[in-house]
C-alpha cells in the first residue's frame, strides 16, 4: 500500500460515514412524510438512529483501521530496507568510480549502532501507528457529534416553518460538508482531515525510515559525509541547505571529527526534512563530487514563487472537494445544482493551476537542478531533439499506418480481453492515437468500461513527453468505476515502466496495455506498489551488464514478478 492508497482508503470511510448519515436523513425524510411525524417524534427516531449509527461504525470501521495500521508499519519497514538497498549502490557504483572508502568501523561499534538504530525504527512506526488511531478514534466520535448537531439544528430549521425539510437538513450539514470530518487540529490552530493527516504522517514516517536505511549503509562503509539535494523542485524554506554539505551525525553514526563540516543534527533542528519536505541528501564523495555554489536569492525567490502557485492549486482543489461534497450528500435539488457547478469551476481552476505548477517545476533554477543526483528512469529514456518534438517529425517514433490498418495487427486484440466489446475498443482506440501521435514523443490514454467497452475518457492532448496527467475528473471517474480497462500508447515502443505498473496497482485497473508505435502490443496487470528506485537499481544493475535499455527493462520487469503481484505479456496474433 503506497502513501497514496493510504490517502485513499481513509478519504472512502470518511465518505462513508458522510454518506450513511444522509442517507438516514433522507430516509427518515420519507417516514417523516408516511408516519406523519411530528418534529419531536423526527428528533427522537433520528437521535436513535443516530445511536445504531455509532455501534454500526465503530464494528465496521474498526476492522478497517487495522487492516491499514498493518500495512503502515509494513510500508515503512520495506522503506528502510529501499533505502539500505540505494545506498549500497550507489557507493558500490563510487567505489568503481575511484572512491577510496574509509577502514570500516569495528564489529562492536557498527553491531551497537544497528541494534539502536533498530530500535529507532520500532519507535518511528510505534508513534506512527499511535497518531493514527487516535486520529481514527476522533473521525469516529466526530461523526457522531456532526450527527447530533445536525438533528437539532435541522429541527430549528424547520421551526421557523420558512424551509423544506431539504433545505433544512442542508443547513445544518453545510459546515460539514464544508470542511468534511476534519478531526485533528494542528498546533498551530489548522484543522485537517483524516485522510489529510495520514497522508502528510506516513509520506513523513516513511522518509525518515528511507534516511535510516540509507544511513545505516553508510555507517557499515564508514561514511559519514552528505550532501543535501532537491526533490521535485526543493522547498523554499530549506534552500539555504541545496549543495551544502554535513557530516550526519542523525542517520550515519557521523561524528564532530570526521570533518570541517557542521554536523546534520543542526540544520534539521532549524527545519530540514521537515513535514512533507522535498528534499533528501546523498551522500558526498570529496574526490568525485563537484558542488555547486549555494542558490542565489534570485532563485530562492523562484523556488518561492513556485510554491505560491502550489499553494494556490491546493486551495483550489480543497474548494473543489467542499463543493463535490455538497453537490453528493444535499437533499434539496436546488442545493445540489448550485454546489455542482461551483465544483465544476473550482475543478478547472484546479486543473489550470495544476498545469502552471508542472510547468513552473520545469523551470527550475539551473543550480538546483544540478543538484537532483537521483535520476529516475522513464520508458524509452532516449532524449529527442525539440526539433523533432513536433508532429510528424521524429522519424523513429513514425509509426507504419500500413500495419496498423492490417488485419494482422486487428487480430492481436481478439484475444486481449475476454470480452469482445471491450478488445473492439482497445482496438479502435489504439488506432485512433497511433495515427495521431505518430512521429511525436507525446502520449494518448483510454479508459474503458471492463463490461460494456463504453470508452469512458481520453488524454489526447497532452503536450508532456511520454506523460499522462490525470486530472480531478479523471481520478473521481476511476474511482466510480472497479472495472476499468486502459490503453496507452509508448513513442519509444518500450515495455510498460515502473510507473505504469504503479499506476494500474493504484487506481485498481482490472487490466492495462500499452500500444507500441512499433506495431507492438503490451498487456500488464499489478496489484501491488514497487519502489522505483528498486526498479532502477535492477534496470542500471542489467545495463551495467551489457544488456540495452529495453532488455533490462524486460528482465528487471521478470525479476520483479518473481516477488511482487505483478504480471506482464506481450499480445501476439495466433494465426
């Protein structure tokens, strides 16, 4: 379960919670009218159902949150083992490049180290694992204080005989359906919800357990030196620390006399890897690595700036969701109109700041750009010219129409599915984005009904190369629909990549593919999330070993498959 999933499963029982308690509304609404219940009798049946409501959720709900409590202290221990396994490496790889390493440290030392490392890590997960369920314990009683209030204040409501019964019961809900069970209150006042909170405590929990497994590596090398370097554009407030160097005294068993240099315990103290911060380290090689000179305020104001622009996309994607709640749970249709155009305005606002954002990320400041040493490797990470960006104009993504047309080609998507509907689809879409992406390095996506073959949505224009952006509407589309089919096309005619296979695992597609401008035709399946960087270490592992990109990324797909619920095919014709 990846940071995201954890997202997603708690933002379904919050939705769940908010959903049961409208639809008692809603049904209490027509016993109301067939019993003909006065507003005394109404609060007194919902105030008993609101008490079967909490006996009913703390069951069902309990299960859940073990379930998911479970799976986070496995994703964080799997997140120390990545990193571990990064950095053995990655010094392997310096090493072979002319690192000299230090004596290792004694038997006794490193053994010492581990063993308070270890328990470093059990208390990571323990104070993990304890803040979410005592933020689980707090959506459950909220819901039921949300409920209690609204009973009353309809009934106020509908005293002043001014109201519907809808519009009643939308009243005293809208502050909830607003702000959405937001039960964990920050120290500084903020209030958020838990879904929010638990994706900002585990994304958190498993970056310190990533720095661990890394360090850890480092301590057995007896290497103590780091570099801090930008993640996804870095963050403004710990520009001031991009290229600098420390000696890690928190993670690496790092000493004051190992170096000129301040030690690492200092900078997070004044907030390094803060929550959901950005940045991570590497570790610094004195006669390999050349630092770049520290950012210039110039570019600390375009990191800042960047951040504006974020900030503005993550406002209006929570106005988004408050509009999306009501435009679902009101009664009165009216109320639901209102909110549903609201949303669909704060979606597009959304969309458009999403859109600027990737391109501010794009933009970065040359010095910070250099220091992203980790390279994640796309499908087909062969750069083309910009030139050849254009349509039509990159001879080695043209794709041969004549084969496409053939029926050959056709009869590879006979046997693609088990539905005919849905390979007629697959088909007629994938013609459709061959011929229209041909000679570009851009992409074309297709969502498919997996039962009527109904084509559900398309990105047939994305100007990102080898990209895909799923929009809001995209995703709450998905998520209405366990079984959807898609199709995509690869410019490059490489195998599906680590992000593919993560992407299917988690939107839960019953089956993917990936149409090669080549004429080939992939099928993958996963219900499982890989670490990329596992994943590259295997891919650099294969090509280091002579094999191309696309053998290794054949092999390092079958080795995965070994360990990992996934599953990858090539479609052939059988005639």
């Amino acid at each position: 379960m990846s940071d995201y999933n954890i997202r997603e499963a708690f933002e379904k029982i919050e939705d769940e919670l908010i959903d049961s308690m409208m639809r008692n509304f809603s049904r209490h609404r027509a016993e109301e009218t067939k019993e003909g219940y006065n507003w005394t009798q109404w609060q007194a049946e919902q105030l008993k159902s609101l008490e079967e409501y909490r006996k009913h959720n703390a069951k069902k709900f309990g299960k859940r949150f073990k379930a998911i409590n479970s799976k986070v202290e496995e994703m964080i221990r799997t997140a120390k083992a990545d990193g571990n396994a990064s950095q053995e490496a990655e010094i392997l790889e310096a090493v072979k490049d002319g690192f000299k390493a230090p004596k290792k440290p004694s038997a006794h030392s490193t053994a010492e180290f581990f063993k308070v490392n270890d328990r470093k890590l059990d208390a990571l997960i323990k104070s993990t694992t304890d803040d979410l369920k005592r933020a689980e314990t707090a959506v459950l009683r909220m819901s039921n204080d949300k409920y209690r209030k609204a009973i009353f204040n309809a009934q106020v409501a509908m005293n002043t005989g001014a109201v519907t019964y809808e519009k009643a019961v939308d009243m005293a809900c809208k502050d909830m359906l607003n702000a959405g069970l937001n039960c964990v209150e920050y120290k500084n006042g903020a209030r958020h919800t838990l879904s929010d909170y638990a994706d900002m405590a585990v994304k958190t929990a498993n970056k310190r357990a990533y720095l661990r497994g890394e360090g850890e590596k480092r301590a057995e090398w007896g290497v103590s030196l780091v570099v801090v370097n930008s993640r996804q554009g870095g963050c403004p407030d710990c520009a001031k620390y991009i290229g600098k160097v420390f000696i890690d005294d928190v993670y690496s068993n790092g000493k004051k006399s190992d170096g000129n240099y301040p030690l690492l315990s200092t900078a997070i103290m004044n907030g390094l890897f803060h929550p959901r911060c950005k940045d991570s380290t590497s570790t610094y090689y004195p006669e390999l690595d050349d630092l770049d000179a520290p950012l210039s305020e110039d570019e600390i104001k375009e990191l800042d700036r960047q951040r504006g622009i974020e900030e503005k996309q993550q406002y209006a994607q929570r106005q988004a969701e408050r509009f999306d709640r009501r435009a679902e749970y009101s009664l009165d249709e009216d109320n639901k109109r209102i909110a549903q155009t609201r949303a669909d305005e704060w979606h597009d606002r959304a969309d458009m700041l999403e859109e600027k954002a990737k391109k501010a990320g794009n933009s970065l400041p040359e010095s910070v750009a250099k220091s992203q040493k980790t390279v994640i490797m796309k499908s087909g990470s062969d750069v083309v010219a910009l030139e050849n960006q254009r349509y039509g104009r990159n001879k080695s993504t043209l794709v041969n129409k004549t084969y496409v047309d053939s029926g050959e080609y056709k009869r590879k998507y006979d046997s693609a599915t088990d539905n005919k509907e849905v390979n007629k689809s697959l088909y007629d879409c994938a013609k459709k984005a061959l011929k229209h992406r041909s000679g570009t390095a851009f992409e074309d996506m297709y969502w498919i009904d997996g039962e009527t073959g109904r084509v559900m949505l398309s990105v047939t224009d994305s100007a990102d190369e080898r990209t895909i952006t799923y929009t809001d509407r995209i995703k709450k589309c998905i998520q209405t629909n366990n079984n959807v089919v898609t199709i995509h096309t690869h410019p490059s005619s490489m195998p599906p990549s680590i992000e593919d296979f993560n992407s299917c695992a988690n939107n839960g597609y019953a089956k993917c593919f990936v149409a090669c401008h080549n004429g080939v035709l992939y099928g993958y399946h996963s219900n499982e999330m890989i670490n990329p960087k596992l994943y590259n270490l295997y891919i650099q592992k294969y090509m280091n070993g002579g094999f191309s990109e696309m053998e290794a990324q054949v092999k390092t797909i079958k080795k995965l498959s070994q360990s990992f619920d996934i599953n990858f095919w090539e479609v052939s014709y059988n005639g």
